[in-house]
C-alpha cells in the first residue's frame, strides 16, 4: 500500500461511506479489491455485507415475529410484509426455526389402508400412485414400511 496516496485513501473512504458500489471505486482509483479492504479495515470502517442488506428491508423481523407466533401462513406473511419467500425461509434458518410446511404430504389412515392394499395385490408402483393421486415417494415410502413389519 506504500504507493497509495493518503488522498486516494481519503477519497476511497469518502466513496465507500457514501455507498458507492466497489467496482465504482476500484475504477475510479485504480485500486484492487484487497486494496480497499485494507484501507477499509485501517481506519475500523465495517464492510457492507448482509447485515446491511437485510436492514434494507425491516419488515423481515416482525415477518418472522409473526410466522412464530403462528398468526399466518408464510405466503400470506410475505405479502403482508412485502419479503421475498427467500429472505423470510433464510431468517427463519438463521434463527434455528423450522418452518411449518413438512416436505411430505401426511396420508389418512383409510388412504394409506388402500395403498397398503393395492401394493399387496401386486399393482404397479406408477399405477396406484396416479390412481390415489399421490407421489411415487409416498407410494415407495409405504412400501418400505410394508417390507420392514
């Protein structure tokens, strides 16, 4: 850094509060990434990074406030607070919540009976799954179960 001069570093500072993107500054001053980062990093200015990012949008906490008081859905929490389905799934993780929506779909006993029937008649997998109008995972799943009693 011995040939950066104390008015480029001055002027990289002012550009970086003032929110300018790096590739502005980097072309700008004729500076490397690393450059930046360490005249940043010299004068304990804080990079921008997600932090800022989600402060962008506050409505993400009282998002995930309600989704954990159990008031609405997700979709409906998303259009209520004007979050992406992402940002809310991302802070919901970032907090060690799982979210309601199970990856799969929980079958009724009279349901998983006739699954249960028609695999021992011998149908194919494919056939009873279109004909209960559920996955072949689901069918599969059975199956397993049926094979491990």
């Amino acid at each position: 850094m011995s040939r950066i001069t104390p008015s480029v570093v001055e002027q990289c500072i002012e550009m970086y509060i003032a929110k300018q993107p790096l590739s502005t500054i980097r072309e700008e001053l004729g500076l490397h990434d690393q450059q930046i980062y360490k005249i940043l990093a010299q004068d304990n200015i804080s990079l921008r990074g997600q932090n800022e990012r989600r402060t962008q949008n506050p409505n993400i906490d009282a998002a995930v406030n309600e989704y954990i008081a159990n008031i609405s859905t997700i979709e409906s929490i998303q259009a209520k607070f004007g979050v992406t389905l992402q940002s809310l799934y991302r802070e919901l993780n970032r907090k060690g919540l799982s979210t309601r929506r199970k990856h799969h779909r929980v079958i009724d006993a009279v349901l998983k009976k006739r699954i249960e029937d028609l695999l021992n008649e011998g149908r194919k997998v494919r056939d009873i799954a279109l004909e209960c109008n559920v996955s072949l995972v689901v069918i599969y799943r059975i199956q397993h179960q049926l094979e491990n009693k």
